[in-house]
C-alpha cells in the first residue's frame, strides 16, 4: 500500500471512526449515569461502536465484503487490542484527573484511535493481493 493509499483510508477511517465514536461516547454518556464507576460502560459502549466501525469500515473506507468470516474475527481480535487501550486510558484518566467520566472516555477513544486504524488498514483490510479473506 502507498503512502497516499493509506491516507485516503485514513481519511475514510476519521470518517467512519467519527461516527463509531458518536456511538462509543454517547453509548457511554449514557450507561455511565445509570451504572457505578466507569470500566463496564466504557467496555459496553466500545462494542457497540466496534460494529459500527467494522460495517462501515469494510464497506465504504476498504472496499470488502463484511461477511468474510476471517476478517471479522481478526476485527475482533484486534478490536479487542483496541478496547484495552481504551477501556485502559478512560479508566486512567477518569481516576487520575479531576475530569468527568464522559471526557476520560473522549481521551481514551483518541488514543485508541491511531492504533485501531493501523491495525485494521496493515492487518485486518489489507490489500486482497496480500491477504486472504
């Protein structure tokens, strides 16, 4: 993959992510106001948006079919990767800043954001000529 290859998915990939992060925040905005502490909204929120993100993902920002079976797993397996870091990094910084909860989630989903990426665009969607799917 080229170099501007992968910044035009980069681009889909704010795109797409953007919305799977409306998912991730609002879903966690909501959760965590009717449940204690923050772990178990921020793992809750962050699946949802987990499938958001690989619909949209597949389709419009790699251009594959969402039902490959292979790539969905490796979706997982790496968006679980992902769901550390930011489960991880909300949780770091809603107990360590005198922040709300909802803007430790905000953190948490940008610093999972890069690695998410990279993972799906040099793993899980690579090229067809380099993966089988």
């Amino acid at each position: 993959m080229s170099f501007r290859g992968l910044l035009r998915q980069g681009a889909g990939y704010v795109l797409t992510g953007g919305l799977a992060a409306v998912v991730d925040i609002g879903g966690f905005h909501l959760l965590s106001a009717r449940m204690d502490g923050v772990l178990v909204p921020a793992v809750l929120s962050f699946l949802a948006a987990a499938v958001v993100n690989y619909l949209l993902s597949s389709v419009f920002v790699f251009g594959r079919d969402w039902r490959s079976a292979r790539r969905a797993g490796l979706f997982i397996v790496f968006a679980s990767i992902g769901l550390a870091i930011n489960a991880g990094s909300t949780w770091l910084l809603a107990s360590s800043l005198p922040i709300a909860p909802t803007w430790a989630k905000v953190g948490g989903v940008g610093i999972a954001f890069a690695a998410n990426f990279l993972m799906n665009a040099l793993i899980v969607f690579r090229p067809s000529g380099t993966a089988k799917a």
